[in-house]
C-alpha cells in the first residue's frame, strides 16, 4: 500500500466546516489560512494509512471515511515521513476506482 497526499488548497472562510469535529476544524482552519489538503491510501486496508497518522500526531477519531485531512504542517510531516505526492487528477483516478470497488462489493 502507498500512502498520498493531494494538494494543498485554500479553502477560504466560506468551507462550511461540518461534522462531529467541526468547531475544532474551523479553529485549525483559521491558524493555517484555511488550508488544507487531503492523507490517503491506494487500498481498502488502511493500516499503513493509520499508522503514518499515528506518527505525525493525527487521532485515529479524525479519520474521515477514507482519508485524514491535513494542514501545510502535517502534510509536510507526512512527505517527510514518506507519503508520495499527487496531482489532482492522480488522487481522482485512486478515488474513482475506490468508489467503484465499493460499489461492486456492495453489490455482492
């Protein structure tokens, strides 16, 4: 398994924070401009994915279905740490097929 990031974008004011964890979001959010990118592997299991998290300080309570997401300082962690950098269209194609992977477990 390999582990990606995407990247770094900036979301504005305007993000719309939402979810369990929202109001702490928006406050990290406003510390590194509202940017943000997104942690992810290339297969279901997701052990190394936790794993790396693990080791640069992510709460495992973070994780966001099939990713994490990081600001500018964690991202560089993670490439430090080893995770691989794509661009946009890369990270969509591995998405993509996730997605389609799982709808056909789904289907049985």
């Amino acid at each position: 398994m390999t582990v990606y990031v995407d990247r770094l974008r900036s979301w504005g004011e305007t993000v719309g924070y939402h979810g369990q964890h929202a109001s702490q979001a928006a406050r990290v959010g406003a510390r590194h401009g509202h940017r943000w990118c997104h942690m992810f592997a290339d297969e279901a299991s997701a052990d190394e994915l936790h794993a790396l998290a693990r080791k640069v300080g992510l709460r495992r309570e973070w994780f966001d279905r099939d990713h994490y997401d990081l600001v500018p300082t964690k991202r560089a962690k993670v490439i430090a740490a080893g995770a691989v950098e794509l661009s946009d269209m890369a990270a969509a194609e591995i998405w993509r097929r996730q997605r389609a992977a799982a709808r056909e477990v789904c289907r049985g």
